[in-house]
C-alpha cells in the first residue's frame, strides 16, 4: 500500500477499499467468536441437495464469515476502530454444461436451497448461449476435514487498548526521532470457511493474516519540500506474535538498515523511518545511467508480483481476464517450448502451502488440496497456474489449487498463488554480493511502479536508495527508477542470495476481475543482483 492508498484508507474510502459486500459493524467481542460446525453442514447440505434435486450435475456451497479489525492512529490521535463482519453462503453449480452462481446472508437450510435453485436457475439460462460445456479436472473428495492458520496469539483476542497503545508509541518514537507527521495502523483478518460439494468434501478452515503499515514524513521547513519513508513491515499469515517483539526474524543489511522477516518490531522501524525520511532530504538525485542492482527481498516483492506472478495466470494469458493486470506477453507455445524467461539464478515456483504466507491454506475454494509447483525452473519457463476448469488446457489432470472468492457473495475464481524466487543453492550473503558491484543501487522496500497492459514494459521505484561503489554502499541517493523488460530483466539476474535472506512479502489487496475481488498473496525471495539495468531519474522525468 502506498500513501496515497493509505490516507484513502484512513478516511472515507476505508469500505470502498477493503471490506467485502454485505459487511456490518460488530462489537470486538464478536471477533472471537465461531459458527457451530454442525449448523454449517446442515446449511450445506442442504444447498447440494436443493440443486441436485433442480438439475445440477455439480455443486459446491461456500459458507464464509469474512471478520476485519482497523485500528487507524495518526500522530496522537487515534482517528478509527472498526470491527466488521460479512456472513453468507455463495453456491455454484454447473447444470446442462453451464456455471450458475447465487448467494445469501440467509443462513438457513431453506435460504441455501433457495439459492441453490437460483444458481441452477441462472447455469440453464447460460446454457443457452454456451458453445463448450463446462469440464472440471477430477477431485476426490475429502470427507470432514479442517485447517488452520498455525498462530500462536489470536490478534482478534488482544484488547483494543493494547493495539492503541502500540500504535500511539509508534507514532510517539518516530516523532521523537525527527518525524513532522505519522501515520500507523493495524490490519487484522480472519476468515471462517466452510466449503461443501458435491464430490464428498466438507472442509472447515480458519484464516488469519495481519499487517502493520506505517509512514512517516520529515519536512524541510525553508524550502518546503517534504519526503516519506513508509514501514518495512510484510503483511503475514500470522497471529499477533508478529508483533510480540521476537528478533529471529530480523535482517540487517550491510549497511545497517534493518529488514524484518517472520517478525516485525514496529517501534524500531518507526524510528529509522523517522531518521531516513529526514536524511532522505538531503539526498541527491540518481544520476540517470546503467547500473547493477542489488534487490532487497522487501523490494523485489513487487517486481516477482507484476513481472511473473500476474503474466503466468492462465486467464490471463488466454485473454479472458484483463482487468487490473491486463493480459499477458506469456503463451501457451511459450511454456510448451520451455522459454527462456531468465537466467540460469532464476528458479520462481507457485505454492499455496508455505508457513506464514498471506495465501497458505489447507484447500482453495474449489476444494482442492494446496500445492507447490514449479513455474520457472533455471530460468525456463515451465508451466502456469491453473484452476478445475482451466487444468486441461495445459494438459493437466488436476487443479493445481489456486481457486479464490474474496467473499462468500463473489463467485471464485483463478487468483494469483504465492509465487516465490528460490533462494541460490550457494553460501552468498547481500554483503558479499555487494563487494563485487563496481557501480550499482542497493534498493529496499517498495514504492510506485507501472507496466503496460501485457506485462512486458515496466519501471518501479522503491523506498530507500544506496549508491554502490568498487564494492561498497556509499552514501543515499533519490529519486531512483529502473526500467525493464520483463525477459531482459529476469535474464540479467547474476546471482541469488542463500536460504539464510529469504524473506517474504506480498499485498493484501491484489485487485482482479469485475465486479472486483482482492487477494492476499505472498512472494518471497532472497537479496538478488541484476546487471546493466537502466536507471532514471524520477525527479527529473516528471520534470
């Protein structure tokens, strides 16, 4: 999230941005609380026998109870708390060939079924105008099963006085420090998922993820000008144990900046935030130039995300989703004839298991098992990610898992999995990287960026820019943006850091479809170097 997403959430555009269809203010007490698991299947139940009964020849019932917490502070004040909740059932069926889909917050055996007809309803009417019936990949069902979000402190059971207190001695230290304004917030989520179908599967999971997002802004008071350093802190799939203090998720980078793993300690960064914001004024600006670059995993995040997680969705590279991300340079010929999509470094893979990710789960919204597979593989492209109806296409005979709704009013789709650059197989620390770069960039944390429509030309910023010179970080630069072209740039990749800088990030709000839906996704990856990039100067292109 930028700032100026930010401050929109902060505001009046907070539901707009981040809360589901249906969505009601609860009391904090209620954010702990759960739907009786039996109540869940009968609901269930009867939804698949309802459409059965009307012509179905497959269905599956998604019972959701989407719960958010927002704790919004800004210097001494605490400008929000808001508790929300969405409950409902979402039911889809596939009846004469055709997808039907209706939803209710009616949680009754006779809502579900009534909506069931309604789904069955609606897959005959498009049956009409259908020219290639529906074809789902075979999935065995799992019976009664259940998963968790493996967290060790529930953030929904921390009083709102303590989260409050966090947050205003946040906002306090990095005042102290040298900050003129601070924002700070918590972000916490819990989604309770019931999925039933008809294939013999009843799976019943707990979610939770929370982000700390922070920003502090310094400002030269004689010419005016002013400058932000936004939080290094990762959205998780975590409780409130990300924010208990615990430093065996700390990195520190060669030249001191800490970056933070499976932990975040939101006072400290608060303060280098305040610090480098101010110190960020008198930077000079990048002289424009070729330059090698050394990508911090808080900034690479980003560029894995646009440049390789959107353009191998098959939806995408078929042409049938284009909103958001637009479509994709990537094509069926292209993954058959193993192109070459980086450098030998370059191994990216899909996983929807990895502990502490933002898109972990036990199964997706279709029912199927989480997996890990292969996307790029020593450079070459190797497959895409794909969902029940879109596996034959690529010749698979399984999902591969990676079926999403973001409510249980929204119909589920193929969303982005967790897509991730493997760690280097040989012992390589940044700071040994960095002894072999003779003029480059070291660049952490993310920050505005663009690419066109079929993710091929791009340019990103970041948060923070250090000059690199015969090995060694020299002083602060500004204003740095770098150019690519997707296949350029992944081949220009001279080396990867080992497992030891791994790190994840990732978005809570990846927008796709229309009506649109958000996703939380993760990508991880290790400090990586890229030769002869072009840099230019943002502040003289804007100009």
């Amino acid at each position: 999230m930028h700032r100026r997403d930010f401050l929109k959430a902060s505001g009046v555009g907070l539901g707009a941005l981040m809360l589901p269809f249906g969505t009601r203010v609860i009391a904090a007490e209620a954010l702990v609380t759960t739907m009786d698991p039996a109540r869940k299947k009968a609901i269930a139940d009867a939804a698949l026998t309802a459409a059965k009964a009307a012509g179905a020849s497959y269905c599956d019932a998604r019972i959701g109870r989407y719960l958010r917490q927002f704790v919004i502070t800004r210097e001494d004040k605490v400008q929000n708390v808001v508790n929300t909740e969405s409950t409902g059932i979402g039911i889809r069926v596939i009846a004469n060939g055709s997808w039907g889909f209706a939803a209710t917050n009616d949680l009754t055996p006779d809502g579900a079924a009534a909506a069931a007809k309604q789904a069955v309803a609606i897959a005959m009417a498009n049956a009409r105008t259908r020219t290639t019936p529906v074809a789902l990949a075979p999935q065995k069902g799992v019976g009664e099963v259940s998963w968790r979000t493996p967290i060790r402190k529930n953030s929904m059971e921390v009083p709102i006085k303590d989260k409050v207190d966090l947050l205003l001695g946040v906002n306090a230290a990095a005042i102290k420090a040298g900050a003129d304004f601070v924002n700070s917030m918590l972000f916490l989520v819990n989604e309770q998922k019931y999925f039933a179908s008809t294939d013999g599967s009843y799976i019943d999971q707990d979610i939770h993820r929370i982000w700390a997002p922070m920003a502090a802004t310094s400002i030269d008071k004689a010419s005016g000008k002013f400058k932000t350093r936004d939080g290094l802190s990762a959205p998780m799939g975590m409780g409130f144990e990300y924010l208990d203090g615990d430093r065996s998720g700390k990195h520190v980078s060669p030249n001191g900046i800490v970056n933070y793993g499976a932990s975040y300690d939101m006072m400290e960064d608060a303060v280098a935030a305040a610090k480098q914001a101010r110190e960020k004024l008198k930077a000079p600006s990048v002289k424009p130039g070729k330059y090698d670059l050394v990508l911090d995993p808080s900034h690479l995040w980003l560029t894995i995300h646009e440049s390789v997680g959107h353009p191998t969705e098959l939806d995408r590279v078929l042409g049938y989703e284009a909103n958001f991300a637009g479509t994709s340079f990537v094509s069926l010929d292209k993954v058959k004839d193993h192109f070459q999509y980086g450098s030998g470094h370059v191994s990216i893979v899909a996983d929807k298991m990895q502990p502490h990710s933002l898109g972990a789960v036990g199964w997706d919204d279709e029912g199927v098992p989480a997996q890990k597979w292969d996307l790029i593989r020593d450079g070459k492209l190797v497959n895409l990610q794909a969902i029940r109806d879109q596996a034959g296409i690529l010749g698979l005979d399984h999902s591969q898992g990676c079926c999403y709704a973001d409510s249980w009013s929204s119909v589920q789709f193929q969303r982005m999995a967790n897509v991730s650059l493997q760690a280097g197989s040989k012992p390589l620390t940044p700071a040994e990287m960095i002894k072999d770069v003779e003029n480059g960039i070291y660049i952490i944390g993310d920050g505005s960026f663009s690419i066109d429509q079929q993710r091929y030309n791009a340019q990103f910023g970041g948060q923070l820019f250090y000059e690199i010179k015969n090995g060694q970080i020299t002083r602060m630069l500004e204003d740095v943006t770098y150019q690519m072209r997707t296949p350029e740039f992944w081949n220009a990749c001279a080396g990867v850091c080992d497992q030891r800088d791994y790190r994840l990030n990732g978005s809570f709000f990846d927008g796709k479809g229309q009506p649109e839906q958000v996703s939380a996704v993760s990508h991880g990856a290790a400090t990586a170097r890229f030769n002869g990039i072009n840099v230019i100067s943002s502040a003289r292109s804007l100009g």
